[in-house]
C-alpha cells in the first residue's frame, strides 16, 4: 500500500499501485495548488532550459553569445538529432552548428 501525503498542505492518497497513488497527487495538486504548480513549472523552465531552446538558439544564431546557458546534454540531445534535419537548415546556421560541434568538447566538456 502506496500513502502519499502533500507536503504543502497535509492531504492523504493511497492506493495499492504506485502509479496510481502518484497520479492521484498530481491531481490533487493541479487542483488545490494551481497556481503553485505553475510558478514550479515556468521556475523549471527558466533554469533548466531544454534541448528545444538549445536548437532554436542554434537557428536563430543566439547559441554562440548564449552558449553558457547549457549543459552537455542539451548538446548531445541537439547532437542525436542534427544529421536529421541539417540539409534543411540553411547554410549560415549550418555553419554555426558546425562551429558549435567543434568546439563543444572545450564549452561543454565531457563528464568522468
Ligand atoms: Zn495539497
């Protein structure tokens, strides 16, 4: 038996699964703590910026004065994808993405 509690304000779920517990406490505080929830959700996004916000800055240039914002993996996530969609970026950004490429080791270096 699966019992959660909401630290915000006390409420109990519980239920055999653990998934279904868990499910519940989103519900209950998409319900009872919206507005929570959403400054927790737009707090997140502002300091884990994610591969997404990676590519554009990548398209739109911002990527070379904004690099210091990621990590590696939001690099290797760009990375894993690149080969895909680089013929149909135009030149300028593929040259940025290859300049990103060579020196991600050096901004971006591998963790041990
Ligand atoms: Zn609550």
């Amino acid at each position: 038996m699966y019992v959660l509690k909401c630290r915000k304000c006390g409420y109990r779920t519980r239920d055999k699964s653990r998934g279904k517990a868990l499910s519940r406490m989103r519900n209950h505080w998409s319900k009872a703590h919206k507005a929570e929830l959403s400054k927790r959700i737009r707090a997140g996004m502002i300091h884990n910026p994610g591969p997404l916000k990676f590519l554009r800055d990548v398209i739109t240039g911002d990527i070379i004065p904004g690099y210091s914002g990621y990590k590696r993996k939001h690099y290797e996530a760009v990375k894993a994808i690149m080969p895909a969609i680089l013929p149909y970026l135009p030149p300028e950004v593929q040259a940025g993405w290859h300049l990103i490429d060579k020196i991600a080791d050096r901004v971006y270096p591998k963790r041990k």
